[in-house]
C-alpha cells in the first residue's frame, strides 16, 4: 500500500508540474485561463492560475512596471470584483491602470481600451455604477485623443445605455444618448447585429420610459427589422421585442 501511495504521490506532483509556468506564453494562458475560470463561476480554478503568475513574476523578477504586473492586477481585481470584494477589487484595478499608465501615458488608445475592458468586466459582474465610472473614463479618452469610431466604441456606449438604465436611479435621458451613438458606431454587420439591434431596443425602452410613445415605436421598429435582417425572425427575445412594438403602437395610438 505505501509504494502504491508514494506512487500516486509522484503521478500527482507531475501533473501539478504541468501547470508550472515556464515562459511568456504559458504567463498568458494562465491569464487567459484566469479569465475563463471567473466566468465559469470557478473561483477555485481561477486561484490557482493567478497565482501560478505571480508566482512566474517572483521567480523573473518583474519589474512591477511592466505588461505582465498589469495583467497580473487585473486578473486578480476580476476575481476580486465577481466575489464581492468590491474594496480589494478597486485597488487591484487601480494598480493595473496605474502600471499601464506609466508604461504607455494617460490619454492614448491603450488607456481607452485598459478602462473599457474594466467596465466590461464590471457588467459582467452586475457592478452597475463600478462599469459607469470606468467607462466614463474611457469615454473621456476617445474624447480626447481622437480615436476612430468603430464597433468597439459603439459596444462602449452600448453598455452605457444598458447600465444607465439599471442603476438604481435610472437616467433615461443619457441611457438615450448613449443609445443612439451605440447605433451611430456599429458596422451593421452581422458581426455586431445583435448590439445593434438591442440599441435600438434600449432607446425603444427609454422612450416608453419617458412616454413618448411614438419615438418608442420608431425605435422598436428599427429593432425589428434589424433582428429579421441580422438575426432571423425567431426566439424569445424576437417575440418580447414584437410585443413591446405592439404595446408602443396601442399607446402611441390612443394620444
């Protein structure tokens, strides 16, 4: 019985060996793996790899200013914020965006996307003011620096429509703005139809929020011909949708 323990004991530390991160891109799939993990709800998974980078970073003395110390922050502050450790998670994310600020510069298109991946993250994780303010910051450096409108900025104003209106005091007003630059920056392609066509299904809410039904059945029907056009005329979120159209038209209709 002992040899047979002792030999599972050796099959059981080569296989943890496997996991050892040997080089950079071993770093990245651990990073990588992280992700996954803390999407699956697999804290315990993601654990392991997290710290099997900060364990490669130890043993390369990483210098704390580099990409790898960033994503290593990040990784860590994903986990954190999809645990309700809203506190450790803010600073974890502050340390990747200060890193990666001092390696590239605050206002530049690596900063826009470092804040716009956060807030991501952040709705993912049903952290609704959290994801507001990280993509107010992005927003402010497409602003600034002058980056090109596409799909990613419109995914960006997407998820600020979407947010805006399940904070806990909804502002349809800006849900709407954001809404409708949402619909202004998608390539209307089949890539991002269904982005597209749930902008104009949120300004289509909005407006029925503000009872202005027309403009709430102008925009619902957008949204449908979009789905037909993008996604096909099936599935429950095509019926809601027709629904909603059908309730816009009745009231619309009765002023």
């Amino acid at each position: 019985m002992k040899k047979i323990n002792l030999l599972l004991l050796a099959i059981l530390l080569t296989a943890v060996a496997c996991f050892a991160i040997e080089d950079l891109d071993g770093y990245y799939k651990a990073l990588e793996d992280a992700r996954y993990y803390v999407g699956e709800s697999k804290m315990d998974s993601a654990d392991i790899r997290i710290a099997e980078m900060n364990d490669f970073l130890k043993a390369g003395k990483y210098s704390e200013e580099t990409d790898e110390y960033g994503n290593y922050y990040y990784a860590l502050g994903v986990r954190q914020i999809n645990s309700d450790m809203e506190k450790e998670a803010k600073e974890n994310l502050q340390k990747c965006i200060d890193i990666f600020k001092k390696i590239y510069g605050e206002k530049n298109e690596i900063m826009y996307h470092v804040y716009r991946n956060i807030g991501k993250e952040c709705v993912f994780a049903e952290k609704c003011e959290a994801a507001l303010d990280y993509f107010k910051s992005s927003d402010e450096i497409f602003s600034y620096a002058g980056i090109e409108m596409d799909a990613n900025y419109g995914e960006l104003k997407y998820f600020q429509a979407r947010m805006s209106l399940v904070i806990k005091e909804p502002n349809y007003a800006q849900s709407l703005q954001y809404a409708e630059k949402a619909i202004d920056a998608y390539d209307y392609s089949v890539d991002y139809g269904y982005e597209y066509c749930k902008s104009y299904e949120m300004a289509g809410d909005t407006y029925m929020a503000l009872k202005k039904y027309q403009e709430a059945y102008d925009s619902y029907s957008h949204a449908l011909n979009a789905y037909t056009e993008y996604l096909g005329p099936d599935g429950d979120e095509f019926l809601k949708l027709t629904e909603k159209l059908s309730e816009a038209e009745k009231l619309k209709d009765k002023k």
